[in-house]
C-alpha cells in the first residue's frame, strides 16, 4: 500500500492505491458515518467518562449548538489512555459548557473593540484623505499603488450605489447628480473593513498613511500589520468562531513593542496586546483591559495558558499598570 496526492475532486487530498498484479486500483476515502440524535451522543460522551449531572442541559445545549460545534472545546478536557480518547477523572459537561460561554463572551468582548478601532480607521482614512485631496479623492487613480486595487474599489462603489439602498446614497442622489459617486465620508461607512483595509495599505505616499496612523500613535508598518491582523479577528468574530485558543494564521508582528523575541504572535495573547495599544490612544472610557481581567475572573478554571498568557495569569506583564485599565 502507498499513497499519492491526486485532485478529487478539490482540494487535493491523499489517496490510497493497491497494486493488484500491476493494476494499480485506487481506493476513494467514503465518509460512512450517520447522523445521531442527541440520547445518542449523550451516550457517547457518556463512554468517554465525561460526567453528566445536568442531563437537560447537555441535551438544551447539543441540540441548540450542534455536537460538532461544541467538540472544539472538549480537547483540554481529553487525554489518551489505552489508545483510545476519553476524558479526565470527574470532567463534568458543565466544565465543557462554561468554556463555551467563556469564549462567546470574550467575542463579544473584542467585538466591542473592534467596532471603536474600525469606525476610527475608516473616518480616519476618509477624512485626512478628503482635506488633502478633496471630497472625491477616492476616485483619483494617482492615490494607489496598484491600479487593480483602484479599479476594485470604483467596482465596489458602483455596487453600492446601485443598490441604493442606504439612506444617505438615496438623500445625495435625490439632491445631485454629478459627481456620478457620493462624497468619500458618505462611501466609506458603506465600505467593508477589509476594503478599507486593502486601500490603506496601498495608499501611494507614506506621508498620507502617517497622517492616518498618527491617530493611533504608531507607524503605518505597524498598523498596516494590525489592521489585517484585526480584519482576520473581526471575521473570526463575525462568525461566531472559537478565539480563546485559535492559532491565528493572520498574527501581527510585535516587533514594533518589544526588543526581545516574542514568540506568541499566533495566539489571543497577541490579539489582546494590539487591540489594548490601539484603544489606548483614542481616550475612550471603555476600561477594555479592566473587562478582560474581570472576564478571566469569573472564568477561574479556564486554561488561560492556551491563549498565550502565564499559567498563572494575574502575574502577567500585560497586567503591568497598576489600575489594569
């Protein structure tokens, strides 16, 4: 038996041949399994020496969560013993259950965040632009690097327009008709984060960019390096998916906070440290860093080392100032 990469049908994936006599027959992987309903897999659980006190709740929770949703927080729970996976001595459901609410809360929690730093960027962006370069800068070819990004954004504008389905488009267009687009502030709040971050980072002049990023007191190769970092998050968010322990494929470099290695740039630990520094400087009252604390908190079993913090979290450097806030 061997194994060879062939396209089927996408992505490629590994298949198996047997080689009958020169006649290489090659054998497609089938998934065979079937659906169970959720007594089932209670049971199943149930084998795996997960305790369940609280019947109706684990069955309230798998049927409004899905099985397969919820068995992304089972891993700190599991070990192998016999070859095969079951859980720690006395894992109770209730300990799956409290990381689950532990981890839609802290998306909520960074959501918050988020929605002060993207608002910031993107009236930050339109509006340095548009006192340089006027209200409708955005249609000037000469502010872009590459001239596919510029074509894309005038194809998303014409898009929105189209629709003409926000009330700030319909009241320009009942009241003008030239230039064929709104002004920029008008655009920008329809814009995509990923759209304004694709037209920062291939703004033409580094002084623009400057302009922009002096708002959040960093250099633009900083904030060009967060931003997509946060875009990747804010996605995450969107879509109700695990953060607490994600390795984030899309990381920022930290070069620009500290001197030695820092080597935890694809956990949440990353993620908290930019989200902190860029809130810092807008003098919002929102005490984001207090909240994680209190968030960590309430959660004490949590195993907050998989996020990137020290085991024994309070000891953190993150913690540094005195008031955590």
């Amino acid at each position: 038996m061997a194994g060879i990469y062939f396209a089927y049908p996408y992505p490629p994936r590994l298949l198996t041949y047997a080689n009958l006599g020169g006649l290489f027959v090659f054998m497609l992987r089938t998934y065979k399994e079937s659906p169970l309903n959720t007594e089932i897999l209670i049971e199943r659980l149930k084998n795996r020496e997960l305790v369940i006190s609280n019947y109706s709740l684990a069955e309230h929770c798998l049927q409004t969560n899905g099985y397969h949703r919820l068995s992304a927080y089972f891993h700190p729970f599991k070990v192998r013993r016999n070859n095969k996976s079951i859980f720690r001595s006395q894992t109770n459901f209730e300990d799956i259950w409290n990381l689950y609410k532990f981890d839609g809360e802290l998306r909520l929690l960074v959501t918050d965040a988020l929605e002060k730093i993207e608002i910031t960027f993107r009236t930050t962006l339109s509006e340095t632009m548009s006192l340089r370069y006027g209200s409708h800068w955005y249609l000037e070819s000469v502010h872009f690097r590459k001239q596919y990004v510029y074509s894309e954004l005038i194809q998303k504008i014409h898009e929105i327009c189209k629709r003409n389905d926000e009330l700030t488009i319909k009241k320009y267009y009942q009241c003008y008709d030239h230039p064929k687009f709104p002004p920029s502030w008008i655009i920008f709040e329809n814009l995509s984060f990923g759209i304004c971050t694709n037209i920062f980072r291939n703004l033409k002049k580094i002084n623009d960019k400057k302009e922009i990023c002096s708002v959040f007191n960093y250099h633009p190769t900083a904030i060009e390096s967060w931003i997509e970092s946060l875009r990747y998050t804010r996605n995450l968010c969107a879509h109700h998916s695990r953060l607490w322990n994600r390795w984030f494929t899309i990381c920022p470099s930290m070069q620009y906070l500290f001197q030695e290695p820092f080597n935890k740039e694809h956990t949440f630990y990353a993620q908290a440290i930019i989200i902190e520094r860029l809130l810092k400087p807008l003098l919002l009252d929102m005490n984001w860093k207090r909240r994680l604390f209190d968030l960590l908190e309430r959660y004490p079993k949590i195993p907050v080392y998989q996020m990137g913090f020290y085991e024994i979290w309070k000891l953190d450097r993150f913690w540094d100032n005195k008031t955590r806030n």
